[in-house]
C-alpha cells in the first residue's frame, strides 16, 4: 500500500466485491472498473468527511423524500 498516495496500488475483491463492481460497470456502461472504484471511493470520502464535521449525506429520489447515507 501506498501511505502518500502517489503510486498506484494492487487491489483484491473476495466475490461479492467483484460481483458489485461488475453490476455497477454494467449499470453505467462502462468497462472502466478503476473509473467506478474511483468514483464509489469518493463518495464515501465525501461522507467521511462530512460526518467528521457533523453534516449528513442524504439521497433525495424522485418524490422529495430524502435518506441519509449511514457509515
């Protein structure tokens, strides 16, 4: 692992890591798994980092109603 993140890191994902990730590639049409992991991997820094500074991340679908993101 690199601790600076400057490098670049190998990965393994036990089967149902794997599978999730080739549901979401599918469901966004794209081949670009890295792509996918990068951007899962933001938003759950960008909840991180909101709960660290006591706001929320909330989902709001179609009818207005909101959930909130729970880590």
């Amino acid at each position: 692992m690199d601790p600076k993140g400057v490098g670049t890191i190998e990965v393994q994902l036990n089967n149902t890591a794997a599978q999730l990730l080739a549901s979401l590639c599918v469901e966004l049409g794209t081949e670009d798994a890295t792509g996918v992991l990068s951007q899962a991997l933001g938003v759950l820094d960008l909840c991180v980092k909101s709960k660290a500074k006591g706001s929320r991340v909330c989902i709001i679908n179609s009818l207005g109603e909101t959930s909130e993101v729970v880590i």
